[in-house]
C-alpha cells in the first residue's frame, strides 16, 4: 500500500495553507473557492478560517480544527 504524506501546520501558516489549496476568506471569514462558492465540510457545512484544520486526505473537503471532528475523519470517515 502506497504511504501518502500527511501535511501538519500551525496557525502561523494557516491562511498559506488556505491559499494554496485555492480557498480565500468572503466578508464573514467563510471559506470559499476561486468562484465564490462556500467551502463545506464532509457534513455540508460552511466553515471559517478560524476553524480550518486541513482537508480530508486525496480530497480539497475542508475538516474543523477540533479534537471530535478530527478524531472522527481519522476514524470513521463520517459525518
């Protein structure tokens, strides 16, 4: 099985992170992409920059920078 890298930062360069995935920040710190549209979860929520913690793995699905969420993709892959 092919091992696939794992990126993991800190808030010193999280709107880098952001950037490069092709996300910016609308008028409410909201995550959108290159056309406006909102960012969701895996869960079809929308999510702000404060609350960004990466994306799933092989995908551009942002995750919630909290334990319950992360703990919860790493483990189940489910909403």
């Amino acid at each position: 099985m092919e091992k696939k890298p794992i990126v993991v930062f800190d808030g010193s360069v999280k709107s880098k992170v952001i950037r490069s995935l092709g996300f910016r920040k609308n008028k409410d710190s909201k995550l959108v992409d290159a056309n406006g549209k909102l960012a969701t979860t895996q869960c079809y929520e929308s999510i702000t920059s404060d609350d960004f913690g990466g994306v799933l793995q092989g995908s551009k699905i942002p995750i919630k920078n909290n334990d319950s969420e992360l703990v919860k993709y790493f483990i189940s892959g489910k909403c």
